[in-house]
C-alpha cells in the first residue's frame, strides 16, 4: 500500500511555484520511486503462486477544481492516471492495482486545514473502509459515498457552470479567510 502523501496549497496572491513542485514531487515521483522496490517484490510473490496487489491512495480532490488544490489535485490526477496506466501494464502478470480515492479523513494532514471539510470520516473508519473493498476485491474504493458522489456529480457539470461554482467557492473562501485573520 503506496500512501505516503502531502497537500500544500496555494496562495494565489504569493504565486509560489515549489508548493506544485512539492505535491508532485512527494506524491507522484515519491510513489512511483517505491515501485522500483515494490515492483520486483510483487513480480516474485506472483512468481510463488500468490495473490499480488499493489495499492495506491490517490484522493477524490481532483475530481472538482477547488482553489488553492491546484498541485495537490494535479499531483493526484496525475497519480490517478499513473494507477491506472500501470494496471493496464500489469494486468497481464497478473498484478492488480487498487486506487484508493478518499474524501477528508482526519489526520494531521488535515488538521492543518482552515476551512469547513464535509462528511469528515475518522482515520479509523476510513482503514475500515480500505479494508473492506480490498476483501471485496475492488479496485477502486472511494469514500465516505455521500461526498465522493456529490464531486462526481459536480464534475460532470458542464465546464461553464464548474467554472462559476469554483470561481464562486474560492472567492468565499478567501473572504472567510480575511476575516478569520
Ligand atoms: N486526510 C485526508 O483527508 C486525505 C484525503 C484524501 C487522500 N489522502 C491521502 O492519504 C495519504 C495519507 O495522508 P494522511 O492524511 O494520513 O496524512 P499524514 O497523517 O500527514 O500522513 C502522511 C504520511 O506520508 C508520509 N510522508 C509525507 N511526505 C513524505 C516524504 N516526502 N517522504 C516520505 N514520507 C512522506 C508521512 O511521513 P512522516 O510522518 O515521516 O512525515 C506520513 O507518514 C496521502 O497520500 C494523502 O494525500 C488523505
């Protein structure tokens, strides 16, 4: 299970090129460094016969363009597409890949937000909620329903309409936090 991952965001006012760097850097190329040991592990466990899956926490942040996510969700769409190019690779060896999508899920990552995080799951519930797809055997499991739903729903929006709601959700947010100081 590939989860190591950060989330810096950006403040538009103080453009700052290395917060893009940073998320890409930690979740893409981090991740697809630790292939380079856990490929050849997985080749020989399926080599003895047994079961091989490799799983990757992604994030459902990318499915909406929220402000101030744009290297965290760049960095996980690209993961996201990372995942599932490399599941077509593997597919033939044998190798299944499981992309792990979560909504916010307390943690110290998140604690550090300053912003309202709906339908927040507990880390516990969310391993619970990793466990169970990985028994069931899925290869994309994406939590809590209620939030990843609504992204899925937002995004398939004409881009007119994501445009204004985006646009409309950051500039909130920005007022709230000027006045939050
Ligand atoms: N929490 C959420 O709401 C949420 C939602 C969607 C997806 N996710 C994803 O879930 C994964 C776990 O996040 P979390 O919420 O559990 O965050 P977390 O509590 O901050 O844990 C992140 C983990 O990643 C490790 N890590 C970070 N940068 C690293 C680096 N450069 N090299 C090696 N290890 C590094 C940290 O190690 P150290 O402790 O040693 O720094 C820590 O163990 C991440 O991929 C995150 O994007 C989280």
């Amino acid at each position: 299970i590939l989860n190591a991952g950060t989330c810096e965001y950006l403040e538009i006012a103080n453009y700052d090129s290395a917060v893009i760097e940073n998320n890409i850097s930690t979740n893409v190329v981090g991740t697809a460094r630790c292939l380079d040991i856990a490929l050849p592990a997985l080749r020989r466990t399926v080599a003895k016969g047994q079961p091989a899956t490799l799983v990757i926490v992604s994030s459902s942040a990318w499915w909406f363009p929220f402000g101030r996510a744009e290297g965290y969700g760049a960095s996980k769409a690209a993961l996201t597409y990372f995942a599932h190019a490399l599941r077509a690779d593997l597919a033939p060896e044998g190798i299944d890949v499981v992309v792990v999508s979560p909504g916010f899920v307390k943690t110290p990552l998140t604690d550090r937000n300053d912003f309202p995080m709906p339908f927040l799951v507990s880390a516990e519930d969310a391993a619970g909620r990793i466990v169970n797809g990985l028994r069931k055997g899925r290869n994309e499991i994406a939590f809590p329903k209620r939030f990843t739903w609504t992204l899925k729903a937002l995004g398939a929006l004409p881009q007119g309409l994501i445009d204004r709601m985006a646009a409309s959700m950051s500039h909130k947010s920005r007022n709230e936090q000027e006045t939050n100081g």
